[in-house]
C-alpha cells in the first residue's frame, strides 16, 4: 500500500550528509574564507561536554568533573554546614567553659567549716562545666548554620538578611524554653547579634 509520507532517512547516511553539507557549505561562516579562520581559533567543534564554548583569556580552563561536583556539592549542603557548626561551636563552647571554671573555681571557706576541694573534684567541676558550655554552644552552631542555610536556599540571595532571620529563629527557638516573652527577647537580641557580626565580617 502507498503512502504519503516520506521515507525516514537512515541515520548513517542522515550523519554522512551533515558531514559532507558542513565541509562543502561551512560551519560558522558558510561559503566564505572565514569558516577556515574560525575553526582555527574556536578549534574543535566536538565539546567535552554539553558542546559549550568556553573562553581561555585568562589561560587554561578545566571543567570538573562529576565526581568534583559531587564532593562540592556535600561540602556545600546544609548538613556539612549544620554538622561542622556544631563540632566547631562544641570546642568553642569548650575553651570558654574551661576557661570560666579556671578563673572562678569554687573555693571552700575554712573559717565556715566547709570541707577543702580535692584536686579530682575540682578537675569534675571543669570537666562538667567545660562539656555543658560546648553543649550549649553546639546546638546553638547547629541550629543557626542549618536555619540560616535552608534560608539561603530558599531566598536565593546570599545577603546580612539571611544572619538575620536565622538568628531570629535561633533566638526564638532557644527562649521558648522559659516562655513566650523569653522567645521574643532572645529571638530580637539574637537577631541583632547576628545583624551586627554580619554587617562586620561584609565591611570590614
């Protein structure tokens, strides 16, 4: 039976004509000089990937690899940063909890008849005070790196509004513990804290 549709070209002799039409006609600049000069100057036509000119004025231009972009984009991911936030907010918290507990130890009056500290049970007081400090501070790290990450990705914009915000939510969350009033001044004291370190650290 007859038909009017036209017969589908084989792909090899679909290639062979692009290939024969590209050499006679040209790529850039067909039927003139300049097809010549331009593939000097671009070079090959066949891309490593995606089949992208890329410029090379400012000297060689590597393109990453899939496995580069996959530890890239782990180092970049709201986890890394949540998690690396809490380990350096725990030493943090450590050195100032250590630090506080070694500058103002609890020293037994002998005139009270108050029983004289040990050096064991001095170094469990520092122990438990340096542990509580870094707690403390490596939830608060862990909180505002995650909240103020997932607001980035969100919004878009890598701005001082995203300190802001993630330090609102970090002080909110962190006074709701001791009510309602608590939330609101430590969310505004912990926005403002967050403002302020931001607006350095961009303008400095």
């Amino acid at each position: 039976m007859a038909t009017l549709l036209p017969k589908p070209l084989d792909p090899e002799e679909e290639a062979v004509k692009r290939e024969k039409a590209s050499k006679t006609e040209g790529i850039f600049f067909p039927g003139s000089d300049l097809d010549e000069v331009a593939k000097h100057f671009i070079g090959n036509t066949h891309r490593y990937r995606e089949n992208i000119i890329i410029p090379k004025m400012y000297g060689v231009v590597q393109i990453k690899t899939n496995e580069e972009k996959l530890v890239e984009a782990a180092f970049e991911s709201c986890a890394f940063k949540s998690l690396m936030s809490c380990v350096l907010g725990y030493g943090l918290g450590a050195a100032i909890g250590l630090f506080s507990s070694s500058v103002n130890p609890s020293i037994a009056d002998p005139l009270a008849g108050e029983k004289q500290q040990t050096a064991r049970e001095i170094f469990r007081e520092m122990r438990q005070a340096t542990h509580s400090y870094g707690k403390n501070f490596a939830v608060i790290g862990a909180v505002f790196a995650a909240v103020e990450c997932v607001i980035e990705s969100k919004r878009g914009v890598s701005d001082w509004k995203n300190g802001t915000y993630a330090g609102a939510v970090t002080g909110g969350l962190i006074g709701l513990r001791a009510g309602v009033k608590a939330g609101i001044v430590g969310a505004a004291g912990f926005a403002a804290f967050s403002t302020v370190i931001d607006y350095y650290m961009r303008h400095r």
